[in-house]
C-alpha cells in the first residue's frame, strides 16, 4: 500500500526529467549509491549528504529537489478535492489526482488482475462493474475521472429518448453518473480515433450529450512525448467545467526524452527480453546491405522464399528501411496497399511508439524487448509502484492505462481554473480594470 510520507521527491524526479537525465545517470554521476537511490525513488528518508550531492551535481538548492509533505492525519481533508476513478486500470489517474492533493472517494474497474494491482498500491480494492452500480450509492464528489473504451453508437430504429443512443455502452455510464452527481468538472481520455470513429458520430455524439449536461466542454490532442517520456501517444482528452471557468491545456515542456533516458542496463542479459534469432538476423542482414551511418539510406530486401508464396510476404516480399529517427521498419513491398507495416524497432535515441495492450517496444540496436519497469516509465508510474508478477499482464496494463505525467499536468491546469474561478468574461473584465 502506498503511504503518505513526511518527505517527496516528486520534485527531484520533474526537475530530472526536463534536464533529460535518467536516474540511472543520476545515480553514476552524482555519486549516491543504489541503496539511496531506491529510497528515494520511495519516498524514504536518506541522509543530509546523499541530498547535497544531488545539490551539487544539479546545481541547485535543497528546496528545489525535495518537499515537506504533512501526513494525512494532519491534513484537513474537508479542504481536498473528492475524485471518483472510473474504469480505473491499475490506478494511473488515481496517481496523477493524489500528485495534486485530491483524494479518492470511489474506484471502479472489472478486470481481476488490475484490480489486485490497484489493491497493491492504494490499499483498496476497486469496485466491479460499473454498470452494475447505481449512480445514488456513488459517494459524492467533485471530479471524475475515466478513460473509456471507444464504442460505436446506435442510431438505428426509433429512438425513445435522447439517452437511447448510448444505452448499453460504457460512455452512458459516465453520462448518468455525471447526471446524477453533477460534479464540479470531470477529465475524460480516448484514443485520437475517437474523432473519426464511426465517421464522426461517436465524436459528435459524446460533445453533444455532454453539452446536454450543461457543462462547458475544452478538449484538444496531447502527445506523450510532449511531456518527458520518450513514447509517442496521441490521445484525446476531455475537460468539463460546471462554470464557464478561464481554462487552457498544458504547454509541452522543452526537452525530449529518449529511450537511453530510460534503460536498465542489466536487462541486456536478461534471455526472456532477447530478440530471436529470426529478427536479429533479419536486422542484421539490413546492416549489412545498408550501413546504419550511410549518407543514403535504402530499402533492403529480404529473402521471401522461407514464406509462404501464395501469402503476402511470399508473394511481395519483406522490405525494411532505416527511418530518418534512425526507427527500423520492415514491411510486405505490397505497393497496392501502400507497403503494410510488418515490425518496428525503435533505437536507444529515438523513442517508441504507443504501448498498447498487445505490444511492447522493441530495440534493434541492443537487441530485446523493453522490461516491464522500463514500459512502466515509457508511462510515467513512480519507480516504487507495484507492478503484476505477470510479464503479459503488466504490459497489457500498462498499454491500457494512461500516461502519468500527462494527466497530472491537465488536473494541475483545471484546479488553477477552478481555484482562481473567473469566467471568460470577468478575465476580460478584469484585464481592461488593470
């Protein structure tokens, strides 16, 4: 269970990531050990000396890299913000409303081993079926977070009311729930497709009945990769006000992240990660056609007699080609089909793309598949969070969840909205005042 604690080292942890130093670089370069590392990394206390010479080799002040953080006991909680975490994952919401002092009054989430994550980490286990639970015996409170499947709506047959269109998906289990508790702003995340699913009438249908709710609606596209974490995702995020509140996304932050940043050496060694030897073989045989540091880079073939002929791959051939981010790509030469990706290697200096449940980064030039902890930092999850025993389950988890870092810094910019609470029209107001 994760405990509050007198001391954070969120601030350490921040500072390093827009410095684009890993903690593995931390570690060797300040000259702490392992030991003080992981305390750290848990919120644990560690001695004045391992905390200067963090200072000295970031060049900063002791305030900069930890915080005193009073003990829940002493914390007035009627001042905290209440959330709820629909279809709540492994909690990575739940990490980034905490991170700006909420609290958590009600989880929800129906995969087993998810929830024996979540219990692992926040000491509780989150309810089941969302759609099993009624609205009313939802404690009160005033945000709500969920990252919702995307599903398609009806709009076949006659229709006998406005909410009919979404019976019997997910989406209308946050719309009666929002209905009924009319909470004071809410954060919604979907994949970037939701725009065009269904040629656009999931999008229009979810903006509409939002606007029935009367709240006032800001969404935009942000990528991961935007917010110090070397992983590309694009996903949708939705923000609903109660009150017609001053609110703006978050900006990017100046640096970029790269895999390297993110690395545990001595998983090299680890077997279960290698590649095979199909795939260091075919990668190879790129290089050697095709020199990683050739000013012209080609599109190499690869011998399709070992597939099928009367397959794609048999018929069209395997293709790869280094990508100007130095990404090696493999693909069936189909140009009818506009050459279908077949497999992707992201490299140490580049990033990766999306993680998804089914897939997990690969590297060419070290040869394996990312660690669970490693695909856990492509997410941003704190280095003491408890992950599945599970090398399947872990990934599918994380490829499932959302992106830390990227939330924390959304529900950092609503609470500014809603705490400084003026209206368009009043910062307008107050602008020609000044």
């Amino acid at each position: 269970m994760r405990l509050n604690v007198a001391f954070s080292y969120n601030r350490l942890w921040k500072l390093t990531r827009e410095i684009g130093i890993n903690k593995t670089k931390l570690r060797d370069e300040s000259g702490i050990t392992s030991s003080s590392l992981a305390r750290l990394s848990q919120n644990k206390n560690v001695r004045l000396e391992v905390l200067e010479r963090l200072c000295n080799y970031l060049d900063c002040r002791i305030e900069d890299i930890v915080e005193y953080v009073p003990e829940r006991k002493k914390m007035n909680n009627q001042d905290k913000l209440k959330f709820v975490d629909l279809f709540a994952g492994i909690g990575g919401f739940r990490l980034a409303g905490e991170e700006n002092g909420m609290e958590c009054v009600f989880s929800s989430e129906i995969d087993k081993f998810a929830c024996d994550v979540y219990k692992e980490n926040f000491g509780e286990t989150p309810e089941g079926d969302i759609t099993k639970i009624e609205e009313s015996k939802i404690p009160d409170f005033d945000v709500l977070f969920a990252g919702f499947p995307c599903q398609p709506f009806s709009y076949a047959g006659q229709l006998q009311g406005f909410e009919d269109e979404i019976r019997g998906t997910l989406f209308f289990d946050i719309i009666r729930i929002l209905k009924e508790k009319k909470p004071k702003m809410f954060l919604l995340e979907n994949v970037k497709g939701i725009k065009s699913h269904d040629k656009g009438k999931t999008f229009n249908t979810i903006l509409e009945h939002l606007n029935q709710l009367d709240y006032h609606i800001h969404w935009t596209i942000l990528n991961s990769l935007d917010f110090g974490v070397p992983q590309s995702r694009e996903r949708w995020y939705c923000v609903g006000f109660k009150k017609d509140v001053e609110f703006e996304f978050p900006n990017p932050i100046n640096s970029k992240s790269t895999l390297r940043e993110i690395i545990d050496w001595h998983e090299n060694d680890n077997l279960t990660l290698k590649l095979s030897d199909f795939e260091m073989n075919r990668i190879n045989h790129h290089f050697m056609i095709c020199n990683y540091d050739s000013p012209e880079q080609v599109r190499v073939e690869h011998d399709n007699s070992k597939y099928n002929p009367n397959t794609k791959k048999g018929k069209y051939g395997v293709f790869s080609y280094l990508k100007p981010d130095k990404s090696l790509r493999f693909h069936v030469g189909d140009f009818a089909k506009t050459q279908i990706q077949e497999a992707y290697y992201c490299n140490l200096d580049s990033f990766s793309p999306s993680i998804i449940a089914a897939r997990a980064p690969k590297l060419w030039d070290i040869g394996r598949h990312l660690s669970v902890r490693e695909c856990a930092r492509l997410q941003g999850f704190p280095e003491d969070f408890r992950l599945s025993s599970s090398q399947v389950q872990a990934k599918k988890q994380l490829g499932n969840s959302v992106t830390v870092p990227v939330i924390s810094e959304i529900v950092k910019n609503m609470l500014v909205a809603y705490k400084l609470n003026k209206t368009p029209s009043e910062q307008l107001l107050l602008s020609e005042v000044r």
